[in-house]
C-alpha cells in the first residue's frame, strides 16, 4: 500500500512540486494544504510524497547492491575456508570499524552528489552485516551430510554452490534485502540532511528536513515535522511485513512465544 501510494499520489495529483508560490509561503497546514507549505510556498504533503519515492527508489536499490555484494563475500569466504577465509574476514572487520555515516560522506565526498553517489555510498558500507551471516549459514551447510555426499561423489566447489548452497541461502538472502532497505533509507535522508546527499532540486526526506530546520524558531514546524514523520513509514511497513514473514514461516516458533 505505501509503495502504491508513492507511485499513484504524483500521478492523480494537479499540483508540481517544485512550484513557487511566495504568495503561500510558510502556511499552516490547512485544506488546501493538509501539511502546510515551506518557505517558497512548495506543498510539503506533496513534497514529502516526492522524497519518499525517491528515498524507497535509492533503498531499494542500495539494499540490492549492498546484499548482492556481502552475499558474494561471504559465500567465497565460506566456500573457500582456510586462509582466504581469515583474510576476507579481516577486510569485513576493517571495514566494520569505521562509522557508516563517516565512511559514506567520504565516498560522496569523492564522487558528486546524485542519486548514483547516494546508491553507491550505502551499498559500499552496508553489505558487511550480510556477508557475516552468509559465511554463517555456509559454515552450517559445510558440515551437513548431503553437502559430504556431494564431495565423495566428485561434485566440484561450484557445482556444490549451485546445487545444495544457493537454494538454502535464498531465503536468507532476501530478508536481507528486505531488512536493509530501512538502513539504505535512513542513510540517504541523513546524508541529503547534511547537504552530502541528493541534489536540492530533488525532493528528498532529507533535504525537507534541511530546510524546515531553519525555520523552526519561526514556529514553521510543519515544515520538518511531517518529512519526519514520513522517515518512519518505510521503517514501520518494513517492520510489519518482516514479523509477517516469521510467523508464517515459523508457525512452531509462533506458537511456542504465544504460550
């Protein structure tokens, strides 16, 4: 329903988003305006519409990217063991011990600002958490009964990944992606906040916030209050459908928390 929302609004809606209307700058949310207008008149619930597309757009892509590449990761240093596996796993700790948020502004910092910079920034310091819990579940795999029947029967590594690895992490692999996109989103709008992230033509869930700040003490609270508020949609959809999942999958586990 929220992505439906996202994309039908900006369709259905008579109103641009990035119109300037000094005439209707700075109103309290009323009718016209159930979330009030910025400072150059722009419609925030229209607005704020506008950046969630674009922060569930760049969520979802980072996410993808950033757990494509931990799965990689950590099904190589899985699979390979030893001391290929050592050594990959001291990268991820290296990587894991500088703050996200610092590590993101340097890549920004190194590229422009775009959307592609933002994608690239998330993915880039995100995919750690993934790539431990893949090597995880390989680790698991690698000592199951079928996974030594495979051996003794002449299937090579990359047979053994395709056929009995791949299938079983599958799952593991998309509530991933899933749990990630709140993450990529969180990100974005903090970076967009601190002027590193989308461009100020877009409309971002950060920026809005950005803008809205500086006329707080006009008592504009409107302005960075529903931008805000709009962070947490993704966060608490994403919450819901995850609990969903486990109760579905895990009807046993379900059960036992209920008694």
């Amino acid at each position: 329903m929220l992505g439906l929302a996202v994309l039908v609004v900006p369709l259905v809606a008579r109103l641009d988003q990035q119109l300037v209307d000094l005439g209707a700058a700075s109103l309290s949310p009323r009718l016209a305006h159930p979330f009030g207008t910025d400072e150059m008149g722009r419609d925030v619930l229209l607005r704020a519409v506008y950046g969630l597309r674009v922060s569930l757009l760049v969520g979802l892509v980072a996410a993808l990217v950033s757990v494509t590449i931990g799965t990689l990761v950590g099904l190589v240093s899985g699979a390979l063991g030893g001391i290929a596996d050592r050594i990959i796993m001291r990268v991820v700790d290296g990587v894991n011990s500088i703050p996200h948020l610092l590590l993101g502004i340097f890549i920004v910092a190194m590229i422009r600002p775009s959307v592609g910079a933002v994608i690239v920034s998330v993915a880039l310091t995100h995919w750690t958490t993934t790539a431990r819990i893949i090597r995880s579940e390989v680790l698991t795999l690698r000592s199951r009964s079928f996974v030594d029947a495979a051996i003794s029967g002449g299937s090579g590594r990359l047979r053994i990944v395709r056929r009995h690895f791949l299938p079983h992490l599958a799952p593991h692999v998309a509530l991933a992606a899933v749990l990630m996109m709140p993450h990529a989103i969180w990100h974005e709008t903090a970076l967009s906040f601190l002027g590193l992230g989308l461009p100020p033509h877009l409309a971002s869930l950060g920026n809005m916030i950005n803008d809205g700040a500086g006329s707080l003490l006009a008592g504009n609270w409107w302005a960075s209050l529903f931008p805000g508020l709009f962070i947490l949609l993704p966060t608490l959809a994403i919450s819901a459908l995850t609990q969903h999942w486990r109760d579905r999958t895990g009807p046993r586990r379900r059960s036992e928390l209920q008694l």
